[in-house]
C-alpha cells in the first residue's frame, strides 16, 4: 500500500517538470526586456568562448607586430590606445583593428569592437575597401564596410571564431582587365598580407567566382584559408586576432621599398619570385644566343597592321618568335609558363604587357608606344619594367605609322596635341588614342630597336 503513492509521485513529476519549464520559458524567454536580452546575448557569447574563443585569444598578441607594420607614428599608438586606427593616403585607405571582441558581420558588411571605456568617444570609419581611392569610377560599385566601437552588450553573438586575423578588400574594379586586376588587386593584397606568412583569413566582398578561380594559386599562396564570400556566408564572425580592411597601394605594377609602409619590405623582385613559385614556374634564364623572342598580338585596338613582316624580321635577327593571340592568354596558368621562358617581350601599349611580370630577370621588354599614349606607357609599363629586373626600350611611333593620319590632316590637333584630346575628357581622349588606333610600324626604324634589345641581353648585370 505504501508504494502506489510514490510510484503516482514519481509518474507525476515528469508532467511537473515540463509545466515548470513551460512557466520559466513564459516568463523568461519570452520576456522583451532588455537587460535580460543583453544578458542571453552575453551568455551565448560565454558558452562559445569556452572552447576556441579562449584559443583564438592566445594568437593575438603574436599577430599585433604584423598589424602594426601596416601603419606608421601616430597611427600605431592610436591602434594600441583604441583599438583601431586608419592610415589615409593619395591612392589608398587601410584600417586596422586588433581588438579581443572584434566581430565581422559579413550580412551587414560591418566590424564591430568594443567601445573603449577610457576613450569612450565613438570612433567610426566607412571604407570602400578597394585599392586605389583616387578613381570614383570604381568606387561607386565597391561594396562599403563600416568600423564602429560599441558597448560591449550590444555586440553580437559570435557564429564563428578565427585563430588569424582577417583582410577585407573588393575585387569591384576593372575585372577582366590584367592590368588593373594585378594593380590594383593582386599586389596591394600581396603588400598587405604577405607578411602574415599564409596566417590570414581574406574576406572578398563584390566576390567574382571567376576572378577568384582565375588567381586561385596566388589566393592559396597567400593564405592557407578558402577566400571567403560575404554574399553567400552571412554570419557574425569573431575575429580576436584583428582585421585589415583595405589594401596598400604603392605605384603602378610596383612595390616601393622605401614606403615607409612596406610591412614585409618585399620588392617587385620578391613579387616575381612569389609569382614564380605560385604557379610552380621553371628558373629559366635569359638566352643570349637564340632568344626567345614573344610578340603581344592585338586584334581590336592598336594592333599591328604589318604585323608578318614584323615577325620576318625578328627572324632575320635570329630570335625564335612566339606570338600571342588573345584567346592563348586567358590561361593565366598555361601562358605564364610561356612567358617565363622568353628573353624578349615586345608589345604595344596595352594590358597584355603586364606579363612583364612573369619574364625572367635580365630579358627586355620594348613597347611600342602609340600616338597620344606616351604618359601611360612609361608609368604603367616602362618604369615597373626597370624595378622588375628587366631591360626597358621604347618604339615611339611618328603621326605616319598610326591610323589615325587617315582620318585627320597631318596639323589637326589629334595628330599635333593629343593632350588637348585629353584635356576635354579622359573618354575623349580614350576613344581615339586608346580604341581608336592601329599601328602599321616603320620596319627598318623597327629593327634598329629590335638590334639593341638583342644587344642588351649580353649585359646582364640586373641580377638580384
């Protein structure tokens, strides 16, 4: 008799239990205070810092010297006093945040970290992080990120935790274009992560799928982690380590060694080097007796309207003629190769020469220069040549040679003064310079350049 009420007791309490549980969740979870959201906010932030928080915490402060090298003066004590610090300059803008409870919201596009209580003035920076700063053309498509400090109870739970820190930059420019894509991409990102040594996590926003498939071996040989896609992960990430947002931009196709911010002190001739051991490149070397000689081959715009009788002779002068049509280039992987292997580089002005970058130091690059385009050519193409490594010629074409003596008298403005072209606008001046010419080269002028690249090779003195 004395065991019916206590199994009834026992069979009772699951029920208790739950109407319990009921009443807490009525009473608690469904409560719209804020205190008590702030505290469930903070729990769950406690819960997942048990584990890998406490983890990711330990590789701070081995992370801040790299953080730091990407500022200068006053900017530095500003990181250490605040927790965050943005150095400005002409091309580019890049902001650093080393800060334990930094989070990333990558559906919102922000970095959020905690309101410093002894310089409680809230600090906000919008960066559209892509390289260069100076062009509005591109920057109106750049996907903003916005730095903010915040009360430590309003910063969001963390889904995520990283042991490296972040670097947020947009690929938003002029994709498609080689040029501008290692310009303005490829060796800003190397300059301001390279020194991380693979230990960063890169946060892409405008993502290309093709963009990045087409410099997957320089992503992964800057970073041991898969690039990431805002669009398609949306979720708050913590990132106790730090986060750069922006890149460095230095020069056209350059690193300057002397920046006073060069975090890694690389130069282009490390760049080469990188680039070489990122698509698993041969050493090749400068061949004296019969070089390889490749010809940039343009089909749209300042192509070479005598273009076989080029090539007779370049034969002529013993060169071993490579020539590179559009479609063979779009293999970054397969042509770099080809390049590598060539003594001799010879172009017009156009994006097709930044494969200068892939030609073994001690060969030669001569670019032929088309009417109205003399600026570009040096500062894109024949000053980076110099820092490369390389040989550097110039083929300057006379009013004779261009197309356009076909459309306008020899004393039209076109012809005499391209810079009052320009002057009225850069697309003025781009519709008949840059698509609106071709080129038929004066060949016995030509060969005279061709004999002195040749002559070069033998006096190869640019060894690093």
């Amino acid at each position: 008799m004395e065991k019916e009420p206590r199994r009834l007791l026992f069979s009772a309490t699951p029920l208790v239990f739950l109407l319990l549980i009921t009443l807490l969740y009525t009473q608690l979870f469904a409560s719209t205070s804020l205190p008590f959201n702030k505290w469930m906010q903070q729990l769950a932030n406690w819960k997942f810092s048990d584990n890998k928080f406490n983890e990711a915490i330990k590789y701070q402060e081995s992370f801040k010297p790299s953080l730091r090298k990407l500022l200068k003066g006053e900017d530095q004590r500003e990181l250490e006093a605040n927790g965050f610090a943005c150095d400005f300059d002409f091309y580019s803008k890049v902001c650093v945040a080393s800060e334990p409870l930094l989070r990333i919201d990558t559906t919102k596009m922000t970095v959020q970290l905690q309101l410093n209580q002894t310089c409680p003035q809230d600090k906000t920076a919008r960066i559209r992080p892509y390289a260069r700063q100076d062009s509005n053309e591109i920057l109106k498509d750049t996907t903003p990120v916005q730095i903010m400090q915040q009360n430590i109870s309003s910063l969001p739970a963390c889904q995520y935790i990283h042991t490296v820190p972040a670097v947020m930059f947009s690929s938003s420019g002029f994709r498609g274009n080689l040029f501008h894509e290692f310009n303005e991409v490829i060796i800003p990102l190397y300059i301001t992560s390279r020194h991380f040594q693979s230990n960063v996590q890169f946060i892409l926003s405008d993502y290309n799928p093709s963009f990045v498939r087409r410099y997957a071996q320089i992503f992964s040989h800057l970073s041991g982690y898969r690039v990431m896609n805002p669009a398609t992960n949306g979720s708050v990430h913590c990132f106790p380590a730090g986060v750069v947002v922006g890149l460095k931009f230095h020069n056209f196709l350059s690193i300057n060694i002397s920046n006073d911010i060069n975090p890694g002190g690389y130069s282009m001739l490390n760049f080469k080097q990188f680039l070489r051991e990122s698509y698993n490149l041969k050493e090749f070397h400068v061949d004296t007796k019969k070089p390889k000689l490749l010809l940039i081959s343009r089909v749209k715009s300042r192509a070479f309207l005598n273009q076989e009788e080029m090539v007779h002779t370049m034969e002529d002068l013993g060169f071993d003629i490579v020539i590179a049509r559009p479609n063979q280039m779009s293999n970054l992987s397969k042509f770099s190769e080809i390049v590598s292997s060539c003594s001799v580089m010879v172009g017009a002005h156009g994006a097709g020469l930044t494969h200068e970058l892939f030609l073994p130091v001690g060969a030669a690059v001569v670019q032929v220069v088309p009417l109205g385009l003399e600026w570009a050519s040096a500062t894109y193409f024949g000053e980076p040549a110099r820092v490369m490594g390389l040989h550097y010629l110039e083929y300057k074409i006379q009013p004779e040679e261009s197309s356009l003596i076909d459309m306008y008298s020899r004393d039209d403005p076109v012809i005499v003064d391209p810079e009052s072209i320009f002057s009225k606008s850069f697309e003025a001046g781009r519709a008949v310079y840059i698509t609106g010419q071709n080129l038929k080269i004066n060949i016995s002028r030509f060969r005279n350049t061709l004999v002195k690249a040749r002559e070069l090779l033998g006096h190869d003195s640019l060894a690093p």
